[in-house]
C-alpha cells in the first residue's frame, strides 16, 4: 500500500465539467456530478469521498457547464476536509478561454502552469459523475512499480453492453500487464479471451506521469483521454492495465441513474455510499413514515405506502414500482408509478398513474428507454391542456393535509 509520502507529488484531477445531455430535462439547470443521488448525496461525492479516503490532499476539480450547485456543494461540504487551499476549482471559460475546455485532456493542457507549481509528478484522473467507492491506493502503487507512463484502471463489463465503453485488450502478462489495444467505444468490442462474454472496459479513471503527458500535449489535436491520450499510450507500449472488481456505474442515462438509484434503496447497499464531511451517516427510514404515510412495503423493488391515518382515503396505497422520488418530490393516495423518475420538487397529486400506458404518457413525460421522467413543467403543460382532468397540483398546505410523502 502507498503511504502518504509517496502521495506527495501525486496531483488528483476530477473531470466535472459535463452537461449530461442523456439525463435531459434534470440537468438543464445544473451539471451532472451535481445532481441528488439517494436523497442526501450529489453524484460527485462518490469521486471526492474515494480521493479523501484514499489520502490525496491535492485535488484540482475542473468546471464547464452550470457549475454553480456543484461549486457551492464543494466549498461548503468538501473543502472543510481538506487542507488549507488543496482543493482548487477551474472552470473552463475561466482558465482556457472564452470556449472553455476542448477536451478532457485539455483540462490539463489548460491548467500546465498550475500542476508545475504544485510540483506533480504523476496525476490521477478521475471522472465526477460515476458511482463506486474505490480506494485509489493500489492504483498509484500498481502504477509506480509497473514503470508504464500511463495505468488504466480497468474492469470486465457484459459484452453485450461493451460498445459503451473504452475497451482494452491486454498483452500476456494478463490484466495487470501491458495494454496491447485500445478502442473507444468500438461497435464490435474485443473480449477477454478465456471469458468471451466480456470485455475489459476501462472506467475512465487514469494514472499518468505528468512528464510524459506534457510532451504530448504540445501536439494540439490531442484534446481527448480516450480518443488521443491512451491510443498514444498504447501505441508506445507505455499503457498498462490495472484491473478493479467492484460496483460501478456510469448514471448518464435515466435507466442508469434509475436503476443505479433503486440498488441504494436496498437494504444492502451495493458499495458504501460517501462519507460527507461534518454529517453523520445517513439512517434507514424508520417503518413509520414521517410524511405522515402509515407504513411501508417494499418488495423486491414495489414500494407499497399506505395512506395517512385520519385521511378521507383509506383504502388508496400509493405503488412505486422500480420508481423514484428526487429530493423534495412528493406524491398523493393512490399514485401508481411504474419505471419513473419523479424529479426534484415536483407533486404528483392524489390517483395519478404514470409508467402503465406508454403512448399516453409519451404525449406528457420525457421517456428514454424504459424510464419515464416526471417534472413540475410536464405535469403543468398536461394540466393546461387538460383543464377537466382531476387537479396535478396541490399548495404546500393541502399536500400536508393530504399526506403526500416527502423525501
């Protein structure tokens, strides 16, 4: 294991600048690493609870798009838990121009003068929109004694879905040997040879000697990791790989964020959710809802919620089946949701069903594969040109009154 010494010229990089088109209307006003994920936490926090975990004192967070929710969250949460001036924040139209970064390798083009003068030596990259909790540790020490100029770090993945990743195929000296080819999200993806129904997909977390990297980026058309930076790598046979088994999810798209989501639900959570600084961990909720639901059934994904005591409705269960509530979302008596992301502050008022007939709900809803994203505008749009149906809305005093639950 590395020890806090050999950390010290090790620079991390977390790459947080990205829209999240995919996730569309829940990121039109913020980034993707900042957005809510299992109630209490952002995205991001995963990337910054594996960096403090693992003892990086030195974290550079590159910005581009509506940094602002994600800017303010690190000020407030994570910087208090490093030293003085380790985490520093550059945004893109800030530090590379009008245009801000052109590519993720950019980020460091961009930021050259800085890393000289925190002395860097090697750089460990990082995206800020990924679920997992990693320990970088074994990373930077594979990485050291390998002698390579870049470590990829690198998992088997479903050939099925490989074409969504970087794909690696490695040498003889097996996963944690030489990269001998790689393609960026290739339309027939190699596999591993002994397991041919996978493939061994990089997950976007990189080692790299910042010497070497400098020399590279001198070249401008090098803007990109997967694109440019690890193909050259490879094509030196200075590229290895370092293989990691454990939960990690890419969330950029509603499916994956969804699904990803309702894995947290669980009553065993896939990997430790993050660790925020100055707050104490976070605690199941109790059978008795506060939200002024009776009680609480979940089976195997169905969420059954009885209706409030004292409530006219006493027979109508609100059913949430593979479905999820964003922070201050709420829902009424007998709301049915099936495959549905309900989106931050929005209230679904008391007999809605969303998720159960596509092509209706397709007239209202953003759907992308098999989720049905819910928004306070959607449902809006759909009561003003519904002006008979039953009320989509309901004032903060009537939702109470009604029992609608809040999370």
């Amino acid at each position: 294991m590395i020890d806090a010494v050999a950390l010290s010229k090790t620079v991390a990089i977390v790459l947080a600048g990205g829209q999240g088109s995919r996730l569309h209307e829940l990121t039109a006003r913020e980034c993707k690493p900042a957005l809510p994920f299992a109630r209490a936490h952002r995205i991001v926090d995963f990337a910054m609870a594996g960096l403090v975990r693992s003892g990086l004192s030195r974290i550079i967070v590159a910005t581009q798009y509506r940094p602002q929710t994600l800017t303010t969250h690190l000020g407030s949460t994570w910087a208090p838990a490093l030293p003085d001036h380790a985490l520093s924040l550059r945004h893109g139209p800030a530090v590379a121009g009008d245009g801000g970064y052109l590519g993720t390798a950019d980020v460091l083009r961009a930021n050259t003068a800085l890393l000289d003068e925190m002395g860097a030596r090697e750089l460990l990259i990082v995206a800020a929109d990924h679920i997992y909790a990693m320990d970088f540790r074994p990373l930077l020490a594979s990485h050291k004694t390998g002698g390579a100029a870049v470590t990829v770090a690198a998992m088997p993945v479903p050939a099925a879905e490989a074409s969504r990743f970087g794909i690696l195929t490695v040498g003889a000296g097996g996963a944690g040997g030489e990269i001998a080819d790689f393609a960026e999200k290739p339309l027939t993806p190699a596999t591993i040879p002994d397991d041919p129904s996978h493939a061994l997909a990089s997950l976007g977390i990189y080692v790299i000697d910042w010497t070497w990297l400098k020399g590279l980026l001198h070249d401008p058309r090098v803007q990109d990791f997967g694109h440019d930076v690890i193909p050259a790598a490879v094509l030196s046979g200075d590229a290895a790989a370092w293989e990691w088994r454990g939960y990690w999810r890419d969330v950029g798209t509603l499916d994956s964020l969804r699904e990803s989501w309702l894995d947290f639900d669980a009553p065993n959570t896939p990997c430790p959710l993050p660790v925020l600084p100055g707050m104490p961990m976070p605690v199941p909720e109790p059978g008795l809802m506060r939200a002024r639901f009776r009680a609480r059934s979940n089976l195997g994904g169905m969420q059954l919620l009885s209706p409030p005591g004292g409530s006219s409705a006493t027979r109508r269960w609100a059913a949430l089946d593979r479905s999820i509530l964003m922070p201050g979302a709420r829902i009424g008596p007998g709301v049915r949701l099936t495959n549905v992301i309900v989106a931050p502050g929005t209230v679904i008022a008391g007999g809605m069903r969303i998720g159960e007939d596509p092509a209706e709900d397709a007239r209202w809803f953003r759907q992308s594969g098999d989720t049905t994203l819910v928004s306070s505008a959607m449902l809006f749009r759909r009561g003003a040109l519904r002006p008979r149906s039953y009320p989509l809305f309901s004032t903060r005093i009537g939702a109470a009154r009604s029992g609608m639950r809040t999370t």
